[in-house]
C-alpha cells in the first residue's frame, strides 16, 4: 500500500509517482478559499474528469438492483480473510490486473481491520463489504486498473462525505488514487468521522477565507464550459515560438531569414473562418488562374500580330447613317 504524504504546495499532486518526493498519494482536504486554491481546483477538475471521478454531492447508494445483482453473482457469503477477498474481486471486476487487485484485497482488508478494532460487528463489516464492492463496480470501475500506477487515477469529492464514503475513498488512497475533498462547509462535519486527521491531510495556507456564494463544481463546469466555447470560436491565443532567454546575435553576424517552419506561430495562424465562398483553398486557386491566364495571353501591340475581335452587331449601318447625318448638315446630298 501506498502511504499518505503532506503536500507541500498543491500542485505537487500533478506530480507523477516517481517524480514525488517520496512514494506516496495525495489525501487533502479544502475548507478554504483562496485564488490560489480556485486555480488549483479548476486545473483538478480537468484532471479528474479526464482520467479520475467526479463526486457531486454523494456517491449513490446501491439501490435494490444493484444489491439483487451482487447476490446473484457473488452471494451473501462473507469473512474478513484476504484471500475470500481476493477471489470475489477475481470474479467480480475481471478487468482488473493482478497488480491492482492485490493493492484493493490489502487496503480493503486493512479498513475493514480499522472496523473492527473500532467495535463493528461482523454484520457491520458485511454491509460494508457489499456496499464498498457495488460502489468499486458502479462508480470506480473506470480507474480500478490504474491504482498505484505512475500516473495515479484522481478523485474529487464535492460535498460532507459519510463515514461509509470516508472507508471507501480510504481504500482508494491507500491503493494509490489521489483524493481531494471540497469542504466548502467547513472542516467540522469531517472531524466528527476522523478526529485525528489520519486518513487525510488539511491544506492550509495564509489569507485563506471562506468559500464565496455560490462557488461550487457547477460554478466550475459553468466557467470551463465558458472558456471552451471562446475558444471554439476565437482560436487558442496566439503563442510566439521565439525563444526569449536566446542571445541575440553580435554586431557583425549576418542575418539568416528563418524558414517557414521555423518562423513564429503568430503569423502562421490559420484563418478561423473561410475567405470568402470555398476558403483559402479557393482563393489560392483563384490567384493561380488569374496567373496562368496572364501567362497564355499575347501582348498588346505586338509587331506582326494580328487581334481578331468580334465585330459588334449592326455596328456598319450605324457608321452609314453617321454619315449621311454628316452630308446632310454640309449641305450635300447622298
């Protein structure tokens, strides 16, 4: 299993296994706010919706379903030994490897311990046995083959967790996830389950306050979906691939022109929206028509050459009767 380390800066949690300080995962909890701690959250909630799990609120509980489901497959059979647990976890996520499973079997078996140290009958321990295996086949099954692996799965947990809750996401941490709990009503409901602060780890940091109204995961979703779509319809900012910390060349060096992969992104940015009907494809081919039609076309004036042109229609009769109009003012007759 893997142990429970103090973040020294909340980023650190970004950190790939080997690249911590020490082997370990990340279990904080957040009761204040800060605009440091909004800026670590949004960049979190990225992260885990990409490669971990949202909780937003509570995790469901399994429901009459669920549980005829379990009993069907596994049965109502239970014993607080890490090979039963073992050979449930076989038959009841097959996906996940050997690997995983035997971190999950010596977590689970080590919280369940921590449940009957603290008095739990051995009902207690069954109820808590089949709601933590429904839970790891409803809600985690997306990250069970990823526990304790160089980039370890993330958590983010939104809401006053339960104590069933609490043992599940222990189970969790100390198979090798990185958890993060949202207290945005303070640290006090989570005290009452673990008094000592030895499952998790408070973050704290200077000039934190409460959480404003209305600051939530839906206030996060709202402001990333915001920053999606002004994207989607401006472009990513451009960036300068110039490299600032090079050194300018001296006094006599002769100037090379950079070559187009070479030159800076700003002005090599595509066009967002089409020029004119067809885009810039169609407009390159337009150019190269008029080019090549300049090409074919003979040169006004040129010696010996002879220009054919359509005469325009009845343009003799016009010439006569300008003619006669002539004759007729001098004088003359036809």
């Amino acid at each position: 299993m893997l142990k429970l380390i103090i973040p020294e800066k909340l980023n650190d949690i970004f950190l790939p296994l080997s690249g911590r300080r020490e082997a370990g995962v990340y279990f904080c909890r957040i009761a204040g706010y800060s605009p440091a701690v909004a800026d670590f959250l949004k960049a979190y909630y990225q992260s885990a919706r990409r490669t971990g799990v949202i909780i937003d609120g509570k995790i469901p509980n399994p429901d009459v379903n669920n549980l005829a489901y379990f009993s069907e497959m596994m049965g109502q059979d239970f014993r607080l030994d890490r090979a039963f647990l073992d050979g449930k976890l076989r038959r009841w996520l097959p996906r996940m490897a050997d690997p995983q499973r035997a971190i999950v079997v010596e977590a689970m078996f080590s919280t369940l311990q921590d449940m009957l140290r603290e008095g739990k009958n051995e009902n207690m321990l069954r109820n808590a046995y089949i709601k933590y295996m429904c839970w790891l086949y409803y809600k985690f099954e997306r990250i069970v083959n990823r526990l304790g692996a160089e980039q370890l799965p993330q958590i983010l947990y939104d809401g006053a967790v339960s104590q069933y809750e609490l043992q599940l996401l222990t189970v969790l941490s100390r198979a090798g996830a990185d958890i993060v709990l949202l207290e945005r009503g303070g640290d006090s409901p989570y005290l009452k389950l673990d008094p000592s602060s030895a499952l998790s780890v408070l973050y704290q940091e200077p000039g934190m306050t409460a959480f404003p109204d209305g600051f939530g995961l839906k206030g996060l979703q709202e402001e990333l979906r915001r920053e999606e779509n002004r994207q989607r319809l401006y472009g990513p900012p451009p960036a300068l691939h110039q490299r600032l910390d090079e050194e300018p060349p001296g006094p006599g060096a002769a100037y090379q022109r950079p070559g187009p992969g070479e030159r800076a992104g700003l002005f090599l940015q595509r066009l967002c929206h089409p020029v004119r009907r067809g885009g810039q494809a169609a407009l390159l081919q337009r150019h190269v028509l008029l080019l090549q039609a300049a090409e074919k076309r003979p040169a006004a004036g040129m010696p010996g050459e002879r220009r054919h042109s359509r005469p325009h229609a009845g343009g003799d009769r016009v010439h006569q009767a300008a003619e006669l109009r002539q004759r007729g003012a001098a004088g003359g007759g036809p």
